[in-house]
C-alpha cells in the first residue's frame, strides 16, 4: 500500500510539472513593419524588412524612407491589418528610440503605448499622425534641433530605426539569428522539454522506490 501510495504522488507531481511547462508560452507571433507618409507627394512607405514579435523583449525595425519631406506620419503596424490575436489585449509597447539618418532623431512627450488598439485590437502603434494626435517634442535631424509642436517639419529622412521594449505579453524575444546552430539546438532542448525531462527523472525515482520495496520484502 504504501508504494502504491508513493507512485500515485510522484505520477501527479510529473503530471503538474509537465503542464506547467507547457502552459508558459507566449501568444501567437505577430509581423510588423515601418510605415511612414510624405504629404509633399502623397506617397506612403513602407518598410521594406518586417519584424516578428514571439514575446516579452527588447526589437528594433528599420525603414529606409528615401528622403521624405512633410513627414506627416510615422506608425509601426501589424502586416495584416488585422485584430491581434489572444494575449496581446495587456501588451505595453516602450519606445526607447526613434533614430533618424543614424542620429538621436525623435523625442516622444510618452514612450509608453498600447502594443494593440484599445478600439480595434489591431497593432497599429502611431508616433506622429498631422491629422490626430502626435507625440513628438523635441526633433534632432540632420545636425539640427527643434520643436515639432511650433510648426517644424521633419524633413529630408533617409531612413529610421524604432528601438523598443515590449512587456506584459509572455514568453521571450527569438534568439539571434546570428547565434551558432549548436547554441540554438541545445536550447531549444533545454527549455522546450523541461517537462518531458520532469516526467523522466519522476519515472526514474518511482522505480527505484519500487526496487527498494521489493528488496525490503
């Protein structure tokens, strides 16, 4: 009775262990882009590299925004156009720079966001809009400085890097790509199979209970 009593323990910890690993995962990824208006020629771009969120982390996306004029919007956005999925509602998107032709660029009256809209649940995440609100002060461009809200205008931006933090989402950034293959492999296998390993090493216990047991009689 009494190893029968100590498997039915040790299988129900292997049975908890195993879904709490599997139950810590991020939402479903997402890819987003730069997207930016030039109102001199009514031109929208958009960047050409998009980025995929797979969690909590710090990101950076670029776009190369061929020496706009009358910057009159600069978003980053869900490629589809569509709600995000489960998971993103609490998501908060923190902008630690907006950097234009490779200098300091833009400064934000709040660096804060919603990562999805309140209103429509799609990632679409608006730094200057001319038409709504815009949250730029301060601009550094091209070895100038000034204010956007007394009428300066961004102009003559080749290209932009948005470096930023996103939290409250779960899971984790990707790996660098850049990282050796080996280094990646073996991560995966450490950190994907935490509970098959749990379940494992239970079942190795349960059997030497059982083997002390059979010695004892």
């Amino acid at each position: 009775m009494k190893l029968k009593k100590i498997l039915a323990t040790i299988v129900c910890c292997a049975l908890t262990i195993g879904s709490t690993a599997i139950s810590a995962s991020a939402a479903d990824p997402v890819e987003l882009k730069v997207y930016a208006q030039d109102t001199s020629v009514w031109e929208l771009c958009e960047g050409a590299d998009s980025l995929t969120i797979t969690g909590d982390g710090t990101y950076s996306i670029s776009a190369d925004l061929k020496g706009y004029n009358l910057f009159a919007t600069l978003y980053i956005k869900d490629v589809t156009g569509a709600a995000a999925p489960a998971g993103y509602e609490n998501a908060v998107m923190t902008v630690d720079s907006i950097i234009l032709n490779g200098s300091t660029g833009l400064e934000l009256t709040q660096t804060e966001f919603p990562l999805a809209n309140p209103d429509s649940g799609i990632i679409d995440v608006c730094f200057v809009n001319q038409w709504a609100e815009t949250y730029v002060t301060n601009v550094e461009l091209n070895g100038e400085s000034y204010n956007f809200m007394d009428g300066g205008n961004i102009v003559d931006v080749n290209d932009v890097t948005i470096n930023f933090t996103i939290s409250g989402l779960g899971g984790e950034a990707a790996a660098d790509d850049s990282a050796p293959a080996s280094d990646s492999a073996t991560e995966t296998a450490a950190t994907g199979n935490t509970g098959a390993a749990a379940v494992v090493s239970v079942m190795a216990v349960a059997g030497a209970a059982a083997l002390v047991s059979r010695k004892r009689k």
